[in-house]
C-alpha cells in the first residue's frame, strides 16, 4: 500500500478564498488563455479534483508555530499543555492563552482551523460541482455517484468541525459571490446528518488499497456516530440509540478488527492497521506536512532517532502531570503514549541538557510548577506516533481520524448512558485487555465501576504544590471518562468529550480556572467577521 500512498498527493487544481469569495472574484494575475471556464477536462480529471479537497486535510498534522488543528482540541484541555520553557514556546501567549482559555478572535490555532475546515468546504464545493455536470468525462475506474457520495461525506466532515468548534457558522453549498450568514448550529446539524445519511448507498462498501485515506461507507457512518455521541451539545436532544445503530453496522461489517497491539495503528507505516478506518495519509517526501514530533521531543533527541532535522528547542507538547497521574503504572498505554525518564542518544550515551539543565543529563519527569513557564525536562512528552530511525522533519505515520477502537467506545458510552452498564464494561473489558497484557487480571472493569467518579485530581498547581477542587468532576460516569482519556490520549477527541461530559468550562487543572460557559465554543476569526458584515461574532467575544 506504500505506492497507494504515495499517489494520495494528488495534484491541487485551485483553492479559492478563504473569506468565502467565488473563486471567479478572486484578483489574480492571469499566465494563461486557459481559465476554469474554459478548460476541458478529461478522463481521470475526476480523481484529481475530489482529491483536492482530501489534499487540504494534509495541514491537520502540521504542527508548525504550534498551528495544527489537531492541538486545538487538546492544548485546551487538562491532559496536554505547551507551556513556554528556556528554548522559547511563548509566542506572544498564544499557547498559554490556549491553556487558559482566555483565547481571542485572533488566536493563532482556532483561525488557522477556520482556514482549513473552509478551504476544505470550497474544494469539495468545487469537486461536487464540477463532477456533476453533464457530460463529464469520467475514466473506467471513476464512478460519478460514487465520488459525488463521497465529496458530499468529506465535506459533511468538514461542516463537522465548523459546528462543533463555532456552533453557529456559515453554510456555503456551492460557489457564490454572495457574503453568506450564519446558520444555526442545529441547521448545520440537520445538514450534516442528511448529507451522510444520503450518501451511504453510494460510498464503498470494501476496504481496499484503492479507497486507502479516502471516505468509505464505514468512515461515513464513524462520522455519522461521532456526530450523534454529541448530539445533546449541539441540539438539546440525545441520539445513544441512533449512534449505537451506526456502530454496531461498523462493528459488524466484518472489514475491521482491534490491531494485536496497542501502538499498531500508530507505526510508521500504520497503513496495514487492521483497525484504521480513517486516516490522512503522510508521506516524507510525497504527501508531507506531519511533523508533531518536532514539537514535542527535546533538540537532544535528535541523537535518540539520529533524525535528520533537529526538534525545536526543549519541545512543548507534554501532558498535564494530573492527568498523567491517572494512569495505572502497569496500563501499557502510558509509556506507549508518553515518552518519559532519562534520554539517550541511539548508541547508549546519556543525553543533556541545554537550557536550564546545561550540561546535566536529560531525564523527563512528570512534574510542572504551573502551566506557564517549566524546565526543559518537566513535563512528560507526547510521542504516540511512532519516530522512524533517522527520520526527516517528517514523518512517514498516516494519521488517524477514526478507528475501531472509537467505535466500541462510542457504544459502550451509549449503552453506559441508556442504562446498561454492564453491556458498556464488557465492551471497556475488551479493549483494556491489550494494555494490560501483563496483569490480566486488571483488565476487567464492571459496570458499577464505570459510574464511579474520575480519578483525576482537579485543582491549580503553583510551584508545584495542588490546590484541588472542592467538587468532583465530571458528575457522572468519571471511570469512564478516563478510560476514553487513556484510551484516545493526543487523537483530538479530548475537548468534546470534556464538553459532552459537562466540565470543560467548570474544571481546574494546572494553570487553567473557569472563565465562562461560553468558552465551549472559539470566536469566529475577526479577520473573517471584520470582511462580512451579514456575520455576528459568537456571544460574549464582542
């Protein structure tokens, strides 16, 4: 599946705005008599243009300036911080006020979310478009219903993203020279909904090298499932049945199974996961733009994998020590997902330090005197994807959106939440079984277990020292929501399940404390509120 992969890179016909623009307004300077108007497409053009809108999805990993869409959902948290330390991180705040929650219209992550998830809508706008009119010429292996499904699933997972991240935004269908209004959250999700549940007939049914990153059936109804597990945040009414029918067809389609080990869907060449069931395939020199590790190991590090490009500075991306300090140490998901204890380079010499621990060895250690500002070697590093041996800036490892392991997850949260508990622990029992291949006997959970409260200690940390919360949080089904923390720690899940689960704005943890309810959704980019005047900026960001 390597060559798959590599041709998943696909040629970029034309981006348009992202201020919503039609890509006919755009001022440009003109090298050629050959416009879109004009152009004549032909066989196999199909291809390129529903790729374009995969191609955008590429900037997900990208962690350049701590930019990627993937941290916004978890640098936010209580289980992943980029606080600032002797190398830099600070930029300005932009990554203490993720932290804090005292983001504004201009910050830096949530804009550059914006950017993609609209210029991801535009493309597939443009694909759906395009595709769709008479007389296209399709090749042999391109079916039109098919790659329409298909464009109208990928844009649905887009909308996804802008409901769940602004609420209320724009709904754009098509090109317009029209500055849109927004649409109610609960517009976007009856949209949402009827646009994947209209394309299932005509998306893929078997998993192949030829739909490998793409959105097939079962990546659809994962969508699908995602967006009924929060349909209660976006709508006021709870979907668990709904989102259990969509598992259980997922579950039951026969073309996935749990990988043997716990970081398999994670490797370097994680395209033979068994599990996987959507992913953004990356490539070093091909389809590149997936470089997390650069942000999370330290420069020394660069002698543990003799990497050809060097890690910036001290590394930021490092897990809140609280939510460290859940794990159980024989959880084999702890070191699978946080790098830790003293480093050394591949040929056994112990690495040190360069900043506040000059000369010393470099030994990770899950200990922060608050959010802001650590030691280079405070604060235990993300590395769940796996770092090749020589590696370049970046990374070969696809990453992954959706996996089966989500699925049983959404189930059994779903049956957790309609009152059968038991069902729910047989499913946690299942998948705990691969972490704890050593003891077992500690893989079972019950159902009374899952209701029991969290084991994670809010409160504030200042020079080291927690001051915990007087209140227990979340309320309800505290067990549970560890185990999706242990589970699914990094994979971008974190900021919906805290909100699902009623405390993202009500907890404490490190350096963060609660400054408003309306913190669960970002301010719309003022850039973007500032160039349309038929847009409101979400409430209390005036």
């Amino acid at each position: 599946m390597n060559t798959i992969k590599k041709h998943i890179n696909i040629l970029v016909l034309g981006c348009c705005s992202l201020n919503f623009m039609a890509c006919t307004d755009l001022t440009e300077e003109i090298f050629s008599d050959i416009t879109e108007d004009s152009y004549q497409y032909e066989a196999g053009d199909a291809t390129k243009v529903v790729g374009a809108a995969y191609t955008n999805l590429q900037d997900w990993g990208y962690c350049g300036s701590g930019q990627a869409p993937m941290l916004c959902q978890e640098i936010c948290t209580d289980a992943a911080v980029f606080p600032a330390n002797g190398s830099g991180w600070d930029d300005g705040g932009v990554f203490r006020r993720m932290h804090q929650h005292s983001w504004n219209s201009e910050q830096l992550q949530v804009n550059r979310l914006w950017e993609v998830c609209y210029s991801g809508i535009i493309l597939a706008n443009r694909a759906i478009g395009i595709i769709s009119q008479e007389g296209f010429p399709f090749a042999a292996n391109e079916n039109k219903a098919t790659m329409i499904a298909e464009s109208r699933a990928l844009r649905a997972w887009y909308y996804w993203h802008v409901m769940d991240n602004w609420g209320d935004a724009p709904l754009v269908t098509e090109p317009t020279s029209e500055l849109p209004s927004s649409s109610s959250r609960e517009e976007l999700y009856n949209f949402i909904v009827k646009e994947l549940q209209e394309s299932f007939k005509d998306l893929p049914t078997e998993k192949n090298d030829s739909n490998y990153g793409r959105l097939t059936l079962w990546g659809a109804k994962a969508l699908l499932a995602n967006v009924y597990l929060n349909a209660e945040v976006y709508t006021g009414t709870p979907q668990w049945e709904a989102c259990i029918a969509e598992c259980d067809d997922i579950i039951n389609s026969g073309q996935y199974s749990l990988d043997v080990n716990y970081s398999d869907p994670f490797k370097a060449h994680n395209e033979n996961s068994l599990e996987n069931i959507f992913v953004i395939p990356y490539d070093e020199i091909f389809a590149t733009g997936f470089n997390y590790h650069l942000a999370a190991l330290h420069g020394a590090n660069q002698k543990t994998y003799d990497l050809i490009g060097a890690p910036w500075g001290a590394g930021a991306y490092k897990g809140v020590p609280q939510f460290i300090d859940t794990y159980d140490p024989d959880d084999e998901r702890l070191d699978a997902t946080w790098l830790s204890g003293p480093q050394y380079a591949s040929d056994g010499t112990p690495l040190t330090g360069s900043y506040d621990q000059m000369g010393q060895p470099l030994n990770f250690v899950n200990a922060m005197p608050n959010g802001i500002f650590t030691g280079e070697a405070e604060g235990l590093r993300w590395l769940k994807y796996e770092v090749e041996m020589g590696a370049r800036s970046e990374l070969n490892n696809d990453l992954v959106l959706f996996r089966l392991t989500q699925v049983y997850m959404m189930k059994a949260e779903c049956l957790l939440r309609t009152g059968k508990a038991d069902e729910a622990a047989a499913i946690v029992s299942m998948i705990r079984q691969r972490a704890f291949k050593a003891h077992p006997e500690k893989a079972t959970v019950t159902g009374a277990q899952l209701q029991e409260n969290s084991c994670y200690r809010y409160g504030t940390v200042e020079d080291y020292v927690l001051t915990p919360q007087n209140k227990v949080y979340p309320e309800k089904y505290g067990r549970f929501y560890d185990e999706l923390g242990w589970e699914f720690a990094g994979e971008s899940y974190r900021r919906r399940d805290m909100i699902r689960f009623g405390h993202f704005t009500k907890a404490e943890w490190l350096s963060h404390t609660p400054n408003g309810d309306y913190k669960t959704v970002f301010p719309l980019p003022q850039k973007v509120v500032d160039t349309n005047p038929n847009l409101r900026q979400n409430p209390n960001y005036q």
